[in-house]
C-alpha cells in the first residue's frame, strides 16, 4: 500500500485519514525535489500510482518499441 504525506521539519505527515500503528516501519521516497521552496502541485492518483497526461509526441507505441524499452535498447 502506498500513502501520500509531506515533510514538515523532521516530521513526516501522512495525508488526512491515513493512521498507521505506533512502531510501523516504513520505507520514504522523495516524490519530487522542490528546489524553489514551493510546494508542488498535487498529484492526481489511482490505486496509488501517479496518473499523468499523455504528451502525444510521436507516433503511438506498438510492439516493436515496447521490447526495445523491455530490452534497454533505447
């Protein structure tokens, strides 16, 4: 399961309505560097992944391009 939070000094902040037990370990992975000091725009989510927009740059993908990024050909 993954839940959203921010840092707030040395505190981490998970989102509203999310409680964990006392003592649960977690792992912590920056979502973005925020070099400008302000904050980033919200992310929208489903299931708990990003969604972002496509770019439509470029022809769509086929299989030709998927087995290539499988292969690390690219």
């Amino acid at each position: 399961m993954v839940y959203r939070g921010q840092v707030c000094g040395d505190v981490i902040v998970l989102s509203k309505g999310v409680h964990l037990p006392d003592g649960t370990q977690v792992l912590v992975e920056p979502v973005a560097t925020l070099a400008t000091g302000t904050s980033a725009p919200e992310l929208k989510l489903r299931n708990g992944i990003a969604i972002f927009e496509s770019s439509r740059i470029g022809p769509p993908p086929d299989l030709d391009l998927v087995n290539k990024l499988r292969d690390d050909e690219l």
